[in-house]
C-alpha cells in the first residue's frame, strides 16, 4: 500500500500519465489491504460480529478481483501495438556507443 501511495505521489508531482490499468490495480491492492487490517483488528476485539468480518473480507476480496479482472481487459494488446522493426537496433546500437564513448 506504501508503494501505491509514493508511486503516486511521484507521478503526480512528476506529471506522468498512468494506465487505467495500473490505476486499478493499484486501487485494488490499496482496498484489500485496508481491509485486512481493519478485518484484523475488529475480529480481535469484536469476536461476537466475526461472521459479519468474514462477510466483509470475502466482499472486498471479490472487489479486489474484479478490479485486478477490470486490468486486463482495459490493456491494450500486445499485437495491436506500435511495433518498431528490427533494423532499428542496428542502426541505433553505434550511435549510441558512439554518443557513449564521447
């Protein structure tokens, strides 16, 4: 959950674009994880509403899912993408070393 929050600081304050993609699954990962402490905690000192906790934990769960689920189908395909052709490298590859070397 840390990671998710720094990462998103940075890319805001850095200006960079993030998949919805990512975003979502960065969400899920943040919900399941607030649900797990809470889950955590209610459970140790509300033992009479465990049943309840457990409803609670498998709803979020099933969120969590569907929202890591959501992830795949909103990335794009790999074949759809912009490829770049093969010579590329080759004709990259010593500009570079050469840009290296000086």
């Amino acid at each position: 959950m840390a990671t998710v929050l720094v990462g998103s600081s940075f890319a805001r304050y850095y200006r960079v674009e993030v998949q919805n993609s990512l975003r979502s699954m960065g969400i899920a990962f943040c919900l399941y994880s607030i649900s797990s402490i809470q889950r955590l905690v209610l459970q140790t000192f509300l033992r009479n509403y465990s049943n309840t906790w457990n409803v609670v934990d498998e709803v979020t769960y099933i969120a969590t899912l569907t929202l890591l689920g959501a992830r795949y189908v909103l990335l794009p395909r790999m074949s759809e993408g912009r490829t770049t052709p093969r010579t590329a490298y080759a004709e990259l590859a010593p500009q570079m070393n050469e840009r290296l070397k000086a």
